[in-house]
C-alpha cells in the first residue's frame, strides 16, 4: 500500500485539490444563493437565475468537449503545447462568439428588444467571451498535474464573489448592481452556474 501511494502520491494530490475545490464551491455557492434569495425575493431572483441559466446553456458551445483531448495532447506532445493551446482556444473564442451570437438572437426573439430581461440576458452574456482563456489556462495546469493552481484559484474567485455579494446584501444594494455582480462573479468562477 505504501508503494502504492508513493507511486501515486502526485495524482492523489492533484485529485484532492480539484475535489476539496468543488464541494467547498458548492457550499459556498448554496449558503449565498439561500442569502441572495431572501434578499432579491422570488421574482427578482428569478429573473436572474433565468439569465444565468440561458447562458449556461449556450455557453456549452464553447466547451466543444476539447478538455481531455487538449490536456491528453499535452502530455503527448510537450514541444507542439503552444500550437495545441493556440489552436483550441480560437475553437473555443469561435463557439463563444457563435453561442453568444445566438443567445442574443433568441434573447431578442423572446424578450423584445430593450427590455429589462434583454439587458440582463446581455449583461450576464458578456462572461461567455472570457471564458475561452481560461479555460485554456486550465487545460495547460491540468496536463502539468498541477491542480493546486486551479483549485486555489477558483476558490479564491468563489471566495471574493460570495464575499461581495453578502456586502451587497448588507448594504442594501439594487437589482442592478447585483447583475453586475453575477456578471463578474461568473467571470471568475470560469464557468457559469445557477449558483448566484
């Protein structure tokens, strides 16, 4: 067992990381979003969930299912690693631009031009075009088995947004300045989810 473990040793600690990073998310995620809603009310929050939700869902199509493929090219091929980061992250930038493109299309479909949901739909839009690089950035510390990095990262991102959030609630700020904040929030977190 011990060889085993010393074989190993990286990997179980590269997978420690990346799983004490999402359950600590999720929990954060849930305590803040329970404090959002009491706050924002049904309606409001609702209007905010749908925005998030709608770019959740057309984000996908910059995901394009490259992470494992990229990382696994990585390792494989150490000297061509800019070619393959540069290569997947225009496929990336493209299916961002294109699923941006056509979630502004449905948003104006089904919300009417400039109306308060297609602002918000607009405003919360805006991280799917980040997404691209960091998903990139990702993909080369995960093929370097260093998933510290990521992890410290996005906890810190998951850790300053819940942070503003609650000092939002506190001071009483308006439904503006919290989309804003969802739209900043999703940026750092990298990926956008429910979970205000």
């Amino acid at each position: 067992m011990a060889s085993f473990y010393r074989r190993y040793k990286k990997y179980i600690a590269n997978t420690s990381w990346l799983f004490s990073d999402k359950i600590i998310s999720l929990g954060i995620g849930f305590i803040v979003t329970v404090i959002v809603t009491r706050y924002l009310g049904p309606e409001r929050f609702g209007m905010l969930s749908y925005a998030i939700s709608l770019t959740a869902l057309f984000a996908s199509a910059s995901h394009m299912g490259l992470g494992g493929l990229v990382v696994r090219e990585i390792v494989k091929n150490k000297e061509e690693r800019s070619v393959i980061l540069g290569t997947s992250l225009a496929l990336k930038m493209i299916g961002a631009l294109l699923g941006y493109a056509l979630l502004m299309l449905y948003a104006y479909k089904s919300e009417g031009w400039l109306t308060e949901n297609f602002y918000l739909i607009l405003l919360v839009s805006t991280t799917m075009l980040v997404l691209p690089f960091s998903g990139i950035i990702t993909f080369w510390f995960e093929s370097q088995v260093q998933g510290k990095y990521i992890s410290v990262a996005q906890l810190s991102g998951a850790l300053s947004g819940a942070a503003l959030k609650v000092l939002f609630v506190v001071l009483g700020a308006s439904r503006r300045d919290f989309w804003m904040m969802s739209q900043n929030g999703v940026s750092i977190h990298y990926c956008p989810s429910p979970v205000v």
